[in-house]
C-alpha cells in the first residue's frame, strides 16, 4: 500500500525547506559579524582621489631604503629603525595604536630612544589586537609603517 502525498506534506516541505534557509542565513551573518575587522576607509570614492599621491609617497618611502620592525615588550611598543647606514638613531618618531574592532579607543603613541637604538614607547597598551601605525622623520624625509600586534 502507498501513501498518498497530502497538502500536510507539501506544507511540512515548505517549511522545512525555508527553515533550513533561514538558518543558514543566520549562521552566516553571525560568522560574518563576529570576523569583522572594522572599516578600512570610511568613503572608497574620497580615498580613491589620494591614491595616486599615496603612490607617490610609498614610492619615495621606498627610495630611502629604511625598513621597521614593529614588536613588543611588557605592553609596550618597540621600533627598530633601520637603513642603507645600519640603524637609525636620530628618527623622531610618532605612533597610533589602533583597535581593529574599534571596542577599546585609539591611542597616540610617544617613543623615546633607548641606548641600544630601539625606540620604545613610553605607554603600555591593554591586552587586545592592535594596528600599529609609526611615522618616522629625520632631516625632513619621511617613511610610514603599518604593523599589527597581538599583546
């Protein structure tokens, strides 16, 4: 004997069949929320006019020849600064600290130079991810680095 297919079972079907849409659209936005790293800039149109200057500049940073390692050490920001003539030891350098997730504010970094020719910054950061960003200026050239850190 055979069961004959009842509009109960066309209804079971088609709730079943957007249940399980539903819940794997909720799935996605949640993971896609949770993953978020935060905005990279916050209008594309406004930034696409600096990107030929942007160019400019990241080739000028390249002509120098100087490089950044960006760490850390007991929650403080390290920078070593390095060029075509070893290290460099009279570079001014400021900072930005910066919450990826934007959970806990920005924070203006100050580096002071250490005798070894690290600069260390004199704040400590709270435990979290970080986006590091460090300008470095000496006899009015200019290079910019960008690092990210887990303290």
């Amino acid at each position: 004997m055979t069961r004959r297919f009842t509009s109960y079972h066309m209804l079971a079907c088609i709730v079943g069949f957007f249940a399980v849409v539903i819940g794997v659209n909720a799935l996605m936005a949640t993971i896609a929320e949770r993953s978020f790293t935060g905005t990279v800039v916050e209008n594309s149109y406004v930034a696409s006019q600096h990107f030929n200057r942007w160019l400019d500049e990241a080739k000028a940073q390249d002509r120098l020849g100087w490089s950044a390692t960006i760490g850390h050490q007991d929650a403080k920001v390290t920078v070593v600064l390095t060029g075509p003539e070893a290290l460099i030891r009279d570079a001014t350098l400021t900072g930005d600290a910066i919450h990826p997730l934007g959970h806990l504010p920005d924070r203006a970094i100050h580096f002071v130079r250490a005798d070894n020719g690290e600069y260390n910054s004199r704040e400590r950061l709270p435990h979290g991810r970080w986006r590091i960003r460090v300008t470095a200026e000496r006899a009015g050239q200019r290079a910019s680095y960008v690092d990210e850190l887990s303290l």
